[in-house]
C-alpha cells in the first residue's frame, strides 16, 4: 500500500520545496499561463499602437493649430474687428439676436 501511494503522489522540485505532482492541474496551469502571457503581448501591441497614433494626432492638430492662426492673422474679419470693434460688437449682438429669434420655442 505504501508503494501504491508514493506512485501516485509523485513529487516535483519547485523553488527547493516538494510538491505532489497533479498532472491535470499542472497541464491547465500552464495553458492558462500560455494565455495570459500572449493577452500580455497583444496589450502591449495595442498600447504601442495607441501611443504612436496620438502622437501623429497632436502633432496633426498642432500643424492644424498652426495653420489657422495663420490664417486669422491674415483675414480681413480681424482687421475689420481692430479697426471698427464698435461696429463689430452691434454686428455680433444683432446676430445672436437673429439667431435666439429663430432658435426660440413657441
């Protein structure tokens, strides 16, 4: 009987301590550790890919940023407005007028 239990009760070294050996367990340890080590890969595929397109997309919007400042620098609606700001403030309170009058629920 002692032959019989030693038999199945195989014993494996792990980190200087003996453990009973489950062969069933130590196979689904394993996958389960083969999963998550391949999710680990993939998260880290998909956060690399993340960071790089919000890098490309702020360096987008900059040049975006860039570009339409240029652009109001150089429009005749911002001389307009510096050199008549009377004028541009009647222009302004008309047009939320306008805009309050026609957006406003009867």
């Amino acid at each position: 009987m002692a032959t019989q239990t030693t038999a199945t009760q195989r014993t494996a070294k792990a980190n200087g301590v003996t453990e009973p050996s489950h062969p069933v367990t130590d196979q689904l340890k394993e996958t389960l550790h083969s999963s998550v080590d391949k999710l680990a890969d993939s998260a880290g595929v998909a956060e690399e890919n993340i960071r790089q397109t919000a890098s490309k997309s702020a360096e987008n919007m900059s040049a975006r940023k860039r570009l339409a400042e240029q652009k109001w620098q150089a429009s005749k609606v911002r001389q307009y407005a510096i050199e008549n700001p009377v004028a541009t403030a009647g222009i302004a309170f008309a047009a939320g007028m306008l805009v309050t009058s026609l957006l406003r629920k009867k």
